[in-house]
C-alpha cells in the first residue's frame, strides 16, 4: 500500500514542479516600449508615495483611501457599540 502511495506522490510532484529559470525571455522592439512606459509610470508613483508630506502611506491615495479608512473606522466603531450592547443585554437581561 505505501509502494502505491509514495509512487502516486512522486508522479504528483513531478507534475507540480516547475522549471526555474535565471534568464526571462527576449522581448520584441515594442514590448520594450510598453515596459518602458510601464516602468516610468511606476517611478512616477513611487516618487508620488516616497514624498515626507507628513501624510500617512495609506492615505496618500486620495480621496478613495481617505473613504475607505474612514468607512473602516466608521464600521469598527458600530462593532464595538453593538458588542458592547450585546454585553450589556446579556449581563442585564429583562425581566
């Protein structure tokens, strides 16, 4: 029986094994460009996010990331209010 299990395992180890290579494909003339461009768009962020602004990283996004912390605290605040509600019912039920 583990003859057939360790065989069995060898073979799926064999399919999930991936070959590592240290070089990456050859890239035609507007592959380049497209990395090119591609690649000053994120420098662009990266200096955007890197600025000492005294805001922090996760709201340096806009307006979305300043939307979605708020939500977060918002819905964090309403979990603790209604956890401590439930808390409280349960310590004073009514009678």
């Amino acid at each position: 029986m583990s003859g057939v299990v360790l065989k069995r395992a060898a073979q799926v180890a064999g399919v999930c094994a991936r070959r590592l290579n240290t070089s990456s494909p050859r890239l035609g003339k507007a592959s380049e460009e497209v990395v090119i461009a591609d690649y000053s768009k994120l420098k662009k962020k990266q200096e955007h996010f890197q600025l000492d602004s005294d805001v922090p990283v996760y709201l340096k996004g806009g307006l979305f990331d300043r939307l979605l912390y708020h939500a977060t605290l918002g819905l964090g605040a309403v979990g603790l209010a209604l956890g401590a509600r439930f808390f409280y019912q349960a310590a004073y039920p009514k009678k």
